[in-house]
C-alpha cells in the first residue's frame, strides 16, 4: 500500500522522489540528509541505478508524475536528459540523481557526502 503524500516539506518531496524511483523498478536507493553540514547545497540527495538508458529515463518520468501528482511540484532544473547516464532533478530542496549503475560507482556522491545521515530503502521486488 502506498503512502498518501499531502504536504510539500522537503522529506515529504524526498518520499515522493523515492515513491517514484520505485515505480519503475530503481535499484539501490539511498536516501542523504545533508540538513546538518555545512554549506550543503539542499536538505536531501536521494539517488538511485538503473540498468539501461530507457529505465533511466523511466525512472526520472516517474519522479516528475509523482512528485507533481501528489506535491504540485516540478523540478526547478534538470541536466543530463540527453544521454540518459546521469540524470539529475533539482527541486531545490531536494536533489534526485538517476544513475547507469556504472556512473554512480565512478562519481561515488555517498562516499563524497559522507557526513549525511544515510538511509539505504529496499528494493522493490
């Protein structure tokens, strides 16, 4: 059963992004509460694979449909649609990054950002 999302708060927009990410089979979501360092550039990361340029673009689809379904909201900005290897949404508040599982090891954000809060979600089967 899915969460029922109302308020627009940035952990709320999170959960709307990761609800999204599930929707198209993401896998290794993680979820980065950078509120408490300094200088951080949002309250949250919340990143994710995928296996193929068309999940990827799948994936970031799904964020957008959910996170304007249940929070009114669209990205402010969004880089890397062309080649489906890195996409990155920009809610301000919140950062979702879309990665092809081999980009997401070269960039490394978790370990980069290892001073956040992490929170590892499940995949969905």
């Amino acid at each position: 059963m899915q969460k029922e999302i109302t308020k627009s708060t940035s952990l709320n927009l999170s959960e709307a992004i990761v609800l999204g990410m599930q929707e198209n089979k993401a896998k290794d979501i993680v979820l980065l509460d950078l509120r408490n360092i300094n200088n951080a550039v949002c309250d949250y990361f919340v990143i994710c694979s995928g296996d193929s340029s068309t999940q990827i673009s799948g994936i970031c689809d799904a964020i957008t449909k959910f996170t304007s379904k249940k929070l009114s909201e669209k990205p402010w900005h969004v880089e890397g649609k062309q080649n489906s290897e890195w996409i990155l949404l920009d809610y301000i508040s919140v950062v979702a990054h879309v990665f092809y599982k081999e980009n997401r090891e070269s960039y490394d954000l978790e370990d980069l950002w290892a001073d956040a809060i992490r929170t590892d979600i499940p995949n969905l089967n």
